[in-house]
C-alpha cells in the first residue's frame, strides 16, 4: 500500500527542535531578508523582526512550526512590514540588493523527471556562465521537482539610483529582460520568479512540506553527475514520500489461454474485502465538493483513459487532474472545492456517473484510495501514482484549491504545490475503513 504521510506541527516541530538552526550565512546580510513561513493549517506568517542568524529563525518560528519556509530574493533597508509595490501612500521601500534567481521545475515529482531537470539546470548554468559575468551564490535542490541556481550581480549601478521607486522598477526591467533572453535560448525556467523583486524562494536546509525532503544546496560536481548516483545522499524526513517513477509503463496483465477460459469453473461470488475510502466532501465547508472517481474501464488501456479524462478537463478547464492506476482502471482527483451541485453536473458530464449519482443523492460519494485486502488471497496490486496532468492550466479555474483533497494527493505520492492560491475547508481528509462483499 502506498506509504501515508504525516506532517503535522508536532512532527514539524520536534523535527526542528532537535536539528541544527539553519545557516543563513550565504546571505550577505540575513537582517536584510525578509522572512515568511507557512504552518500546518495553511496559515502565512511573515517576520515581524529582522533575522540575523538561524538561531534568531528558529526562535521566531517556534510558537508557530512552519511547514514551510521562505526567504525573500530581494535585500531591502527595513525588511519588516514592506508596503505593497502598488502602494503609493507609504513611503517607498528602499531595495539594496536582488539575488538573481533561476528556477526549473519538471513535474510531477518523479525520479525521471528530476533527471531531466538536472540536465536542464546544467545546460542552464553553462549557458549564463559563459553570456553573463555573474557571481555564483549556489545551486540548490528544491525538495521537490526541480533546482534553483542563484546568482548575484556584480554591476551595482541600478542600486545607485536616488528613487527608491525608479530603483525598483529599473530592477524588474533589468531582470525581465534577462529573463526574455533566458527563455529565448530555450530554457524551462519559471516565469514568475526571475524577475519578481516581491518573490520569495524556499530556504536551504528546510524541510519541503509537501514531500519531506530537504531543500540542499549542492555542489556543482553533484549536480553534473547522474541524479539517480546521489539520490540517496539528500536529507529527508523520516516520514517522507518516496519519489515515485512517472514514466514507468504500467504493467501489462499476462492475456489468459482459451483453453484456460475453457476449463475455468463458474465465475464465483466476489470474496469478502476491506479498503479505504475517501469522501468526495470538502471538510470545513457547507457545501463544497471535489471531484473523485474510478474512471469507465470501457474507456480502453490506462494511457487511453488518462487521454480521455484529460480531454473532458481541458473543455471544461478543470485541472490540473491527479491520476492514480491499480493496474486495472484509473482514479482520478480534481482536487477543488466546487460547489456541490456544479460536482455534480461535472462528474456527469465527465463520465463519473456513479460520483454523480451519489453527490446528488447523498451528498458526497466515497471513492476507494488504497488497494482491497481478500480475505482468501490476502493484498492485491497496490495503487500506484501516475502523475499529475494540466498544470498549465491550473489558473483556469476559479474554484478554490480543497485543502483536505491536496492533502490526501500529498499522502498518495503525487505532492502539488499551489503556492499562495485560495484553499477552502481544513487539511485532514475524511477517511474511513470499510468492508464490502
């Protein structure tokens, strides 16, 4: 059965109670930073102190365990309660410095995948070492899909301009420019970070809360060498996911003889069993659903039926869409809060008839999540992950992230970090054990 994860603050917090404080000495000045953390039950907290060391962090952070920590890419004169960029009644925050921040993520996270992002990263850092005369500040794995590969600029001229306002903005100009040529040599970087003086990034030697595994700052040898040779070197919780294989092809039933079909007896009544199941119900809300279900076997072979789902979530801009497989059929999870009549109508329309009927009847519908134990034959195949499709198109739609939903992904090895975007109801999915016949 796949292994559950269980990250609450208790855990989170012993863990951070018994580990070195975290070295913060790659930044120039610490103080400078401004620092942000997010807690178990989603909460966002920014510093209201300047932090000059990890001991001064850990202390700050104590009475409110993060899940995960930030650090902004921005060195600012006051770092504590910076106005808005658009915020033109306070006075106008004072820039000193802006790391220069390159980002490449491959999803979902998968030992392929991290592969092809270290390969990314490489052809990246060759790329800007030899068009730019930056200063290398380190290179980072992201505990979770993907690098980091930080810079810092020699040339301090845009610092010197008098407007702090005017400073800023020939900052972002700069950057964005830098990122435009990035992206024009062809390297899958994100957008969003580069050129954002407002961006914050995962700080080194914190724990990735929707994986467990440790944010390291790594050599540059290690990162030229084969991800798969030091994989086992990287830190992580002792409850962590373990970092499943999205392009491993599924296994293939072995087709059975007609002789066999011929002296096979009377199909029997299916034996007693027992799994877990998951409510489709968002918890904390009224009436907020997500959308969960084993897909139509007649769909055909499970890369046909991952097509299929994904062409009914394109039309109806539903995704990102998380597919799990039992090797038999495939369950799919849109993990939103919809309300609960347009759950409905979508599950009809997608072809999760039974999701349908039991929203409409019952209120929600329970779906298994984990593979059936016979009471003759013991396990049958374990549910396996297959990834995670249509991520970019995740700001299609407008329904709120299911917290709870997330959450159960997370535990089911395929983590999503959806940043800062709205989540509706409480973390702890609805579970139940049951026996059918």
């Amino acid at each position: 059965m796949a292994k559950v994860r269980t990250f609450d603050s208790e855990v989170l917090h012993e863990h951070y109670k018994n580990t070195e404080p975290l070295d913060l000495t790659w930044l120039s000045k610490p103080s400078r930073h401004q620092f942000r953390w997010r807690c178990t039950e989603n909460r966002w907290h920014t510093s209201k102190r300047q932090i000059r060391s990890g001991v001064v962090l850990a202390k700050t952070t104590q009475r409110n365990t993060p899940r995960d920590m930030y650090v902004s890419t921005s060195a600012w004169l006051n770092p504590v309660d910076l106005p808005k960029i658009k915020d033109t009644k306070s006075p106008h925050p004072i820039l000193l410095d802006h790391l220069i921040v390159f980002d490449i993520d491959i999803p979902p996270f998968s030992r392929a995948n991290m592969e092809k992002a270290r390969k990314a990263a490489v052809e990246l850092l060759d790329w800007v070492e030899k068009k730019h005369d930056f200063e290398r500040v380190h290179l980072v794995f992201s505990g979770s899909k993907g690098f980091h590969l930080i810079f810092r600029e020699k040339d301090r001229s845009l610092f010197g301009i008098e407007d702090p306002r005017k400073r800023e903005h020939a900052v972002r100009d700069a950057r964005k420019s830098l990122l435009e040529e990035v992206i024009a040599a062809g390297h899958p970087v994100d957008k969003g970070i580069t050129a954002d003086t407002r961006r914050i990034i995962r700080l080194p030697g914190s724990i990735h809360g929707s994986t467990g595994w440790k944010c390291t700052i790594i050599e540059e040898k290690v990162l030229r060498t084969p991800f798969k040779k030091w994989m086992k070197t990287l830190s992580r919780h002792p409850n962590s996911i373990t970092m499943p294989r999205w392009a491993r092809a599924p296994r293939k039933k072995k087709k059975k003889s007609k002789l066999a079909d011929k002296t096979k007896p009377a199909a029997l009544e299916p034996a007693p069993h027992t799994s877990l199941e998951l409510s489709s119900h968002v918890p904390g809300t009224k009436d907020r659903s997500a959308i969960i279900g084993w897909l139509p076997k007649s769909w055909g072979s499970i890369e046909k039926t991952v097509e299929i789902a994904m062409i009914h979530v394109n039309e109806r801009k539903l995704g990102p869409a998380f597919f799990w497989t039992d090797q038999q059929a495939v369950l799919m999870m849109l993990p939103r809060a919809f309300p609960r009549p347009q759950a409905a109508k979508m599950c009809r329309k997608i072809g999760l008839r039974r999701t349908a009927f039991s929203i409409e009847t019952g209120d929600h519908h329970w779906v298994r999540i984990s593979p059936r134990q016979w009471d003759d034959t013991g396990w049958e195949e374990d549910i396996e992950a297959l990834g995670i499709l249509g991520q970019e198109t995740m700001d299609q739609c407008a329904a709120p992230w299911s917290a709870a939903h997330l959450e159960m992904a997370n535990r089911l090895e395929l983590p999503f970090d959806i940043g800062e975007q709205d989540r509706s109801g409480h973390p702890v999915p609805t579970i139940r054990a049951v026996r059918r016949n």
